[in-house]
C-alpha cells in the first residue's frame, strides 16, 4: 500500500465550485488531519434608516444620504447623527410655521382688501 506523509503547515490544492482552493493541514492526529482554508463568504444584512447592524461581531448604524447610497457608521457617533436629526427637525418645523404665518397673512390680507371696497350701506 501507499504511504503518504502529512505534516501541519503543508498546502494542498482542493477543488471547488470557483476553481481551486488551497489548504492547509492545521492538526495532524493517529485518526487523521484537520485542513482549514478561507474563502469569501457572502452575508445578507437587511439595513434600515439610523438602524443597528453588527458586522463582524462589531455595531454600526446606516444612514442613507440618498437612494443610491448607504453609509455604515460606527455606533459612537450615534449621538452626534441624533443630534443632526434633531437640529433639522427643529429647522424644518420653524420653516412650516413660517409658510403657515404667511399664508394666513396673505389670507387676512385679501380678507381686509376686499372688506375695504365693500359698498357702505345707508
């Protein structure tokens, strides 16, 4: 019979669905080897607006800035990314209040106008 001799550390050729894959033999015991080898592993996240995702065992949140774009920042700048959610809800509900001033001007304006070139009675 053939004998073949193994040792940890050597590398062997392994075929795979992608083409070939090298291994290497990590522990070698009286029942027989272990081989180890790293390829590329595809992961599916699902990733939400100021969201929580963990990647590789450390936390982050998204942010999209548009729709073709997403930005993965680390969960220490959270409070900052709060900060500026707030700062623009602030701005845009004083914006409102201001279109909403205007247009109720605008209305009281044409009201008191019009009230003006009404005929007097009597």
């Amino acid at each position: 019979p053939e004998t073949v001799t193994f040792s940890t550390g050597d590398t062997y050729p392994y075929a795979t669905d992608s083409g070939t894959q090298e291994t290497t033999i990590s522990e070698v015991t009286a029942d027989g080897a272990t081989l180890e080898w790293f390829a590329p592993r595809e992961n599916t996240v699902e990733l939400s607006e100021g969201g929580n995702v963990t990647l590789n065992e450390q936390q982050f949140f998204t942010h999209f800035p548009d729709h073709h774009t997403v930005q993965i920042v680390p969960i220490q700048q959270y409070d900052q990314y709060q900060a500026t959610l707030d700062q623009q809800d602030y701005f845009h509900e004083r914006k409102n209040g201001i279109w909403g001033v205007s247009i109720l001007s605008g209305i009281a304006a044409v009201l008191m106008l019009g009230m003006a070139y009404m005929p007097v009675r009597g």
